[in-house]
C-alpha cells in the first residue's frame, strides 16, 4: 500500500510539469504586427491607386517600398526565432516573397496597371490573413 | 483509495473525443473560408482576363501566387491540428492528474 501511494504521488508530480507543446506561445507584439503592416500595404497600394498611371514611376515609391519590406523581414525574424514555429516562419516567408515578386515587377517595368495595384493588395492582405489565423489558434492552445 | 485505471482511461478517451470533435470544426471552417476566398479571387482573374486588364502572362503569374498562398493556408492548417491535439492532450492529462490526487486524498 505504501508503496502504491509514493507511485501515484510520484506519478502526480511528474504530471503536474508534463504538458505537451506543440506550438509556441501567442505573441501578442507579433500578431499587432501583422495587423499593423497589413494596414501599412492597403495604405501604399490605396494611395497608389490614387494616382494617376503616368506618374507611377518605380522610384517615386521606394521609401515606402522599404518601410513595408523592413516590417516583413521583421515579421518574418520574430516568426525564426521563436521554437516550434516552423508553420509561421514559412508564411511569414511566403508573404515576404510575394512583396519581392511586386516590388521587382514594378522596377522593371518602371510603371504599374491598376489591376495589379487591386491584385497585388488582395494576395497580400490574404497572406497576412493567413498569418493571422496561425497566430490565433496560438492563442487558443493551452499550456 | 481508489484508483481505477479502466475509468481514467476511459475518462481520459472520452476527453481527448471531445476537445477534439469540438475543435474539428475550427479546420473545417477554416478550410470553407479559404475556398470560398478562393472562388472569390479566381472570378476575379477570369474577368479581368476577359475584359483585357491582365494578358495570359499577368493571368500565370497570378497562379503562382494562388500556390503560394494555398502553401500557406495547408501550414495553417498544420498549425490548427497541433492546437487541437495539444488541447486534446492535455486535458486527457488533467483527467489523469486529476484522478490521481483524488486517490491520493482518500
């Protein structure tokens, strides 16, 4: 009988620090960041829209080209350094590399079309949605 | 004391069938919102490809971001699984640790 009992008190404190932990914890810095650079790109593509097809010239958007790329790549290292996160790392990275694809686009071909400003904004806004969704079932999980 | 290991077991099944079946229902939900954006964006590009907005090329190109965007929503996916079986998990542990110090109390 004493022996039965040190094993379930045994077995009762190994439990008290067993949890299984197959993500990381909801970090709420990082999901005000997503929300943050996604309303950074409706923003850019929004005013973009705005104005007219000829004075679209690649330079005349680079500094906000920039700003969106340094928030991405900062999404995307936060995302790196947590463990266990290996899901939002990926599309973190996908999102960062479709910004790549438009902004090289747009360089090259100096101009952009009004149907790619309303493309561009919607793929982008479903990646950081995408994003988001992994940030909030981070949150449900329990510890 | 009483420890019945059947009952805990039991217990413990029945937890892990019920967190799961009640979080089932978020990857489901899920999955129906991506599609449904999905058929959405698709229309979209169709008309656009109709009405001569984008070329062929443009209209490529925008399929390579829908498989980058569907790569994204199956590691979502991913990430909604692992909520549902930690969830599941460790409320079966709660059951058990549960069931232990009661015995243990007795």
């Amino acid at each position: 009988m004493k022996n039965y009992l040190i094993t379930l008190i045994t077995v009762s404190i190994l439990l008290t620090s067993c949890r299984v932990t197959l993500l990381p914890n909801y970090d709420a810095s990082v999901a005000r960041q997503i929300d943050s650079t996604n309303k950074m790109i409706d923003r850019f593509y929004l005013n973009m829209a705005e104005i007219n097809s000829a004075q679209r010239q690649y330079s005349n958007f680079v500094p906000d080209y920039v700003k969106i790329e340094v928030e991405l790549i900062s999404i995307l290292n936060e995302n790196k350094a947590r463990t266990l996160n290996k899901d939002s790392e990926k599309i973190s990275q996908n999102a960062f590399d479709e910004w790549e694809k438009y902004k090289d686009k747009h360089k090259a071909d100096n101009t952009i079309k009004d149907a790619d400003i309303k493309l561009n904004r919607i793929y982008m806004d479903e990646q950081l949605l995408r994003l988001r969704i992994g940030e909030k079932f981070k949150q449900t999980a329990t510890h | 004391m009483a420890f019945d290991i059947n009952e805990t077991l039991a217990n413990m099944l029945g937890t892990i069938k019920t967190s799961v079946g009640e979080n089932w229902g978020d990857v489901k939900s899920a999955m129906n919102e991506f599609m449904q954006s999905r058929k959405e964006r698709l229309e979209l590009l169709a008309d656009m490809r109709i009405q001569g907005q984008i070329d062929d090329d443009d209209l490529k190109s925008r399929l390579d971001d829908e498989k980058l965007l569907l790569d994204s929503e199956l590691h979502d996916v991913a990430i909604i699984s692992k909520e549902i079986a930690q969830n599941a998990a460790n409320a079966a542990i709660d059951i058990l640790q549960k069931t232990i110090l009661a015995a243990i109390k007795l």
